[in-house]
C-alpha cells in the first residue's frame, strides 16, 4: 500500500505506475475521496470538541434550567456528531478499496515495457552446452530412466502433477540441504557479500517450517491475495494454501514493532507451494515446468529502509551463487513495468538455459517491495533516534525444485540417457556421480 501523502505529493509517478503496470484504478477518484474524506474528519473531530466542552459546562452548571439546556445541546451535538461519522464510513471505505488497489512505484532504473519480451538483460554467466548426440528434454530423460511418473501421477491427482521417483528425488533432498547450509552460515553469507561489493551485515538465513495454509484477510495484506483463480481454496475453513513460502513468511512479524538493531532479518523456508495455473492454458504441459504442486525454497528479509536496494542485491547474489555451483548457464533480467508484480518496486529474474527447450526459462525471482507489504502489515521499526518508519522487506527464490531439477537434467544429460550430478551435490548423494 502507498502512502497517501506520498501519492498527493507524487501524483505524476503514481500515474505512471497505474498505466505501466496495466492496473485498473482510478486516481482523480482515489484522489476526490481523499479529499472529501479529510473534510469529514476535520468536521468529526470539530464535533467531537463541541460535545466535549458541552460535557464540561453540563458538569459546571448548577442552575437546573440551564444544565437541562446544557444537556439538550449535548443531545444535539452526539446527534450531529452520528450523521458525520455515518456520512465517513462509506467515503473511508472507498478511499481504502482504492488507496489498496494502486500499484507499487517501479524504481527509477525499472525498464518500461509491456511484457516480458521487454525485459532487460544485466549479464550473463556459462555458455551453453553443444552436445554430440541428439538432445532430450527432461520429461523423455526422466520417464525412460524411471525418475518421473506423470501418467500415474494424473490417474492420481490429475494434470500438472507428478511423482518424483529414485536419484531424481534423492537429488531434490540434496538440493535442500545444500542451499539450507550455504544460507545459514555466516561464513558463506560474508563472504557472497564481500564478492557482490556490498555494504551489509553477514547476518545468515534463520530456517523456518511456515504453515501452507493462510487466512484470506492476512493473504490480503501481502497483496497477494488476487487473482483469487490462482489460488487454491478451501471454502470449508475460509483458508488458502500458499502459492509460495512468502505467502506466511511476510506475515511473521505483522503488527509488530522491530528494533533497528535488530536489523536486518533473514528467513529461509523449504516448503510446497500451489497454484491453479488458471491463465496457463496450453502452456508448458508437457513435464514439471507449470505443475499445481512443487516445492521451493523461498528467502524473505526485512531490513532498514536505506539498505533495501542492497538486500536485494545480497538475494540475486545468493541465487548467481547456487546457479554458478550447480554448472548451469544463465542470465540476468531486470523485469520490466509490464512483466512485474503488483506490490514490486523492482523485480530482478535469473533464466536458466534449458537445452531441451534451446532457451533460457525463468527460474528464479527476487522482489523489492519497499514499504508497500510492511505499511499493509504495519511491520515498523524503531530507529535509534525515537524515530519510527515501516521496515522494507525482499522476498526471492532460492530453488525453485522443479525448474532446476529440470536445468540440472537437461545441460547434465549424457549420450547414454544417464545424467550427471552437480559436484556440488556429489557429497551430498554419497558420491553418486550420474543418475538414471
């Protein structure tokens, strides 16, 4: 949510952020309201000081005649105070449905542009693999080794879902415990924050086990609550299950007050995720791509307002680190107005090359918010000074299961069907060097 000063005072950038991120909100109402609604609390609180000094002279008054007077004249002030409180209610409420309905303001440095086509390149790491013999993709690897089961999955549960089977999720396991390691080590964390040139504490990543279920009301405060058609719904409970371990990592520190030192905090959280993939039709139906289930381990971090750019620097800079340990080419994109999320000030993407698609796919994403998800949670911090300010908060992929298993198959696969594990994640599988 923007704060309401902030969109008076910058009404031009507010504008553009509605046109660029393709949201439907009315600002001239937004901003009529705003000012209807003032006036009514101004009168309100006139009011209210009328009924109060009419109190006063009602407990100095000792002649009955002019005590009942004073008395009837407190009648009427409550009366009047009533009808304005009444008129308030329905004028605040729009103010609210609108002020929650605008976008966040992209940073400067955001690209304009409608899709993901334009999208911008940062860098790029790894070249991608030329192979000698006729390349599969993950989802002939996987079912001819036996390490994905996609037709029993559906007799199961439907379309979009698999069973992971054998090394392939052995891998996934190992996966898990490698990044949980990295990100809860200081060392590591000081030493991806001295490569990346930052100016950040070495602070590692607290793991944390989230529910998968969430209350609509607190989904609503982490904007993340539309499109519902994406979400899965349990109208028996009036609860969600999460579309991502941010869903409930965010709302940790809802409607509290932190202390600056104890600044920044980090989370890390190894969790499955769902999604209805409503306005997916057609795409990626073939393999683990676009399922209704998967897991991901997900990062969430709140930080001082001054640090936040930095912060999601750290999270891109943990995410190259993974990508770079697991030998798989990718690149960096800085997402465009028309391609980012609603509650986004910035949106960092890392494309993996996946040979048997011959193109770099969308793997992971980091997510400034600024103060838009802290103000709609109201998770502040008290500054050293006595000051008070709405904490800043990042959310990224660290892993996103499916997707890397399916990079890890596709650039590791061999002549001979079997597929190469990372030496990262060797130890970790008890020195099994090939799957399948």
């Amino acid at each position: 949510m923007l704060d309401i000063n902030y969109v008076r005072e910058n009404q031009p950038k507010v504008r553009a952020a509605i046109k660029h991120k393709n949201a439907d909100v009315d600002l001239d109402r937004l901003l009529i309201l705003d000012e209807k609604r003032r006036q009514l609390m101004a009168d309100i609180e006139r009011r209210r000081g009328e009924q109060n000094r009419a109190g006063e002279d009602i407990a100095r008054e000792t002649d009955p005649r002019e005590k009942q007077a004073a008395i009837d004249k407190m009648r009427e002030f409550k009366d009047g105070l009533k009808e304005a409180e009444e008129l308030l209610e329905p004028v605040q409420q729009e103010f609210n449905s609108l002020l929650l309905d605008l976008p966040n303001v992209p940073l400067d440095d955001v690209p304009v542009g409608a899709d993901e086509s334009d999208n911008e390149v940062l860098r790029s790491w790894g070249e991608p693999k030329k192979f000698d013999f006729e390349i599969k993709d993950h989802t002939e690897l996987g079912e001819t080794a036996g390490l994905l089961n996609f037709q029993r999955a559906a007799e199961v549960a439907g379309s979009r879902f698999v069973y992971v089977l054998g090394d392939l999720a052995r891998m996934q396991y190992a996966l898990m415990q490698y990044a949980l390691n990295l990100l809860t080590d200081r060392d590591e964390i000081g030493r991806i924050v001295s490569e990346a040139g930052l100016d950040l504490p070495d602070t590692p990543f607290v793991p944390v086990v989230p529910p998968l279920m969430i209350r609509p009301e607190v989904l609503g405060r982490m904007a993340r609550l539309e499109p519902r058609d994406e979400r899965y719904h349990m109208e028996s409970d009036d609860l969600y299950l999460i579309g991502s371990a941010e869903h409930t990592l965010g709302p940790l520190h809802m409607d509290q007050l932190l202390k600056e030192a104890d600044l920044p905090l980090r989370y890390v959280a190894c969790t499955a995720a769902f999604r209805r993939e409503a306005g997916s039709y057609g795409r990626d139906t073939r393999g683990i791509i676009r399922q209704h289930q998967f897991d991901k381990i997900e990062m969430e971090t709140f930080c001082l307002p001054e640090r936040s750019r930095e912060e999601q620097d750290l999270l891109v800079a943990v995410q190259e680190r993974f990508l770079r340990d697991l030998e798989i080419p990718y690149r960096v994109m800085n997402v465009c107005t028309g391609d980012m999320g609603k509650p986004d000030a910035r949106q960092i993407d890392m494309e993996c090359w996946m040979p048997g698609q011959g193109k770099y796919r969308e793997t992971h994403s980091a997510d400034l918010m600024t103060d838009y998800q802290s103000r709609r949670l109201s998770t502040r911090v008290k500054r050293n000074d006595g000051s008070v300010q709405y904490v800043h908060m990042n959310d990224a992929t660290a892993l996103a299961m499916g997707r890397t298993l399916v990079a890890i198959m596709e650039n590791g696969q061999r002549a001979d069907g079997k597929i190469n594990v990372p030496k990262v994640l060797i130890p970790l599988m008890k020195g099994l060097e090939t799957i399948g």
